[in-house]
C-alpha cells in the first residue's frame, strides 16, 4: 500500500483513473493492473488509520460533509475518492 502511496503523489494518471474507480472492486483492480500488490483489506486498513489519525478540525469537515478532508497522507489515496460511497473521506 506504501509503494500505492508514494506513486499516487506524483503520477496525475493513476490518480485519474482511480478518480473514475466506482467501487473499492474497481480501484483495487486499478490499483493492482498498474503493478501493485493491494487487497480490498489492505485499502480499507489503510483508510481506518486514517480515520483515526484525523485531526478534530479534519473530522468536523468529513462528519459535517461541508469539504474534503485532506492532510499529507489522505491527499494521495482518500480525497480523491472523497465522492465515493467506499471512501470514509
């Protein structure tokens, strides 16, 4: 999931087709045929640490919906799924 990670923070491609990913299925299939090992389990792992590493301000914008939450992190793999129903952005 780190090698997802630090790819997705440089590579404006692959943040755009997992933009289009319109379920976890489909962003994981993304995921792994661009060359990376990720499960369903490993990405909704990841995305429950986030949750608990938010900041208050950060968990007022996402229980509230009024933005996208977004810190160092959760820029690369959850604000841009902020939209869909699988990311707890």
């Amino acid at each position: 999931m780190n090698d997802l990670l630090a790819k997705l923070k440089d590579d404006t491609g692959l943040q755009e087709k997992l933009k289009g990913a319109t379920d976890l299925d489909s962003a994981v299939a993304i995921a792994k045929k661009a060359g990376f090992d990720v499960s369903k389990e490993d990405w909704l792992s990841y995305q429950a640490k986030q949750m608990l590493e938010l900041s208050d301000r950060e968990l007022e914008v996402v229980a509230g919906g009024k933005g996208e939450a977004q810190n160092e992190e959760t820029v690369g793999i959850c604000s841009w799924a902020s939209n869909q129903d699988w990311c707890p952005c």
